[in-house]
C-alpha cells in the first residue's frame, strides 16, 4: 500500500507499524494493541511503500511511519481487512424503527 504524508526520508530504519483501533480484535480473538512493524520502501518525501501484516479476521488498524523505528508520526491513516470469501454481517441498525 502507499503511504501518503510528509517529511519521509530514505533511512535504513523506515517503517510502518500496525496497531489496532480501539474496540477491534487481532484476528486471534485478542485485543492486544502491540503494533506490528514492518520496514517501508521510500518513495518520496511525501510517498511510502508498505506491506501490510496479514490478519485472521476482518478488523481495523492505524497506521503511521517513522524514519528511524522509534519516533512515529502521529496519524489519521487507518487500515481495513475484509474477508471476501464470507458476506458481510449487520450487527446493528439505527434507528431500530420507523
């Protein structure tokens, strides 16, 4: 995938890293928010390449970068698994009348 932001450079410890949002599992049945780190291709100052860490289930994660694998950039960017073998599934509908 490619990362959009600012200020990438092309260091040997540029990375991206995966945690989990808030109230999502880990494919596991876990809600540990540990990231998974994996190293990134740089692009440009403001493009990045990125693998994303396989996942079990269907889930959400942030995403952010750093250059030197220990400051990491805050972030907006957020990652979505799905499974497209299997339909989706509604939990929930609002307003539950009408």
């Amino acid at each position: 995938m490619q990362l959009y932001g600012d200020n990438f450079a092309p260091t040997e410890s540029l990375g991206c890293r995966y945690a989990l949002e808030h109230g999502t599992t880990d494919g596991g049945g876990g809600t540990d928010p540990l990231p998974a780190y994996l190293p990134a291709t740089f692009v440009s100052v403001s493009v990045v390449l990125c693998a994303a860490p396989a996942s079990a289930l269907p889930r959400s994660t942030d995403v952010s970068a750093s250059t030197d694998g220990k400051w990491w950039g805050p972030t907006d960017a957020v990652y979505t698994y799905y499974d497209p073998t299997h339909a989706p599934v509604v939990s929930r509908v609002e307003p539950p009348y009408g």
